[in-house]
C-alpha cells in the first residue's frame, strides 16, 4: 500500500497512460476548429455526461461534412 500510493500501478493508470498517449496524437492531427481531446476520452471506465440528442446529431453531421 506504501508503494502503490507513491507510484499507482493497475488498470485505472495504465488507460491513463495509454489515454494521454491517444489524446496527444489525437490532438496533433485534428482540424484546426476541432475540439481538443483530453486523456479521459480515450479512458474506458471513466463517466462521460450524456449528451442530448442534438450534441449527437450534430457531432455526426460534422463528422460527415469531414471536420
């Protein structure tokens, strides 16, 4: 427990890890009006909000338009 709470090991960091990996690249190749990704939207088990269903008509209409 003494280690583990100076250097945290397991599942939870390693998607942080690999998430702040996929948000950089993510991040370095989106479009110029693009949203900036963070770590946690790679993150499997971390709670994202709900979004109405116009959040996801229009994130889909943009994705189809290519931005």
């Amino acid at each position: 427990m003494c280690y583990y709470s100076l250097d945290p090991f397991g599942e939870v960091r390693g998607d942080l890890q690999a998430g702040i990996v996929a948000s950089t690249i993510a991040n370095a190749n989106k479009g110029k009006n693009g949203r900036a990704f963070t770590p946690a939207d790679f993150m499997p088990l971390i709670k994202k909000p709900d979004q109405s269903e116009g959040d996801m008509l229009a994130q889909m209409e943009a994705i189809a338009r290519g931005k």
